[in-house]
C-alpha cells in the first residue's frame, strides 16, 4: 500500500504526528475503496493532494479525508462503493 507521507512532503505541507495519521489513515482506507491495486501513480496523486488540501483547510475526519480524497474520482458520500449485503 502507497504511504501518503511522500505526498505531504512534495506538498511542503508540515503537520504534527496525529493529523499525519488521520490522513494516512483516509488515505489508506481511499485506496482500498478502489478495489485495484494496478492503478496509475497519479491516482493514487489526486486522492493524496485532495486529502491533504482538506486537512489544510481543518478537516480532522479520517472519513471526511477520505471522502474528500475520493471525490476527486467521481465517488461523493452517496455514491455505494461496497455491494449491499443480500
């Protein structure tokens, strides 16, 4: 699984240890939602400098963060990503 930390980095966004967890954490859990592991870098880009634009802007929800990181891609809050159980 990609790090978001490279990200933050070429961002030159600096933030303290809990907020870079959340957006880790959305990031991680953005790049699960994809559901395929073959996708080009700049995807994985996208959801990293929109997670990371959210969390300038105060967002402190790591599913916030993450939905923020998706949207880029189309999906919004309610958008079903996950077949709904029979």
């Amino acid at each position: 699984m990609a790090s978001i930390l490279p990200f933050i980095r070429k961002a030159g966004a600096v933030f303290d240890d809990r907020v870079t967890q959340l957006m880790g954490e959305a990031f991680d859990n953005a790049c699960k939602e994809l559901h395929d592991t073959g996708q080009p870098a700049i995807v994985y880009e996208v959801i990293a400098k929109r997670i990371i634009d959210a969390a300038k802007a105060g967002e402190r929800d790591p599913v916030r963060l993450r939905n923020a990181g998706l949207s880029a891609l189309g999906f919004n809050d309610d958008t079903k990503r996950h077949a709904s159980p029979s």
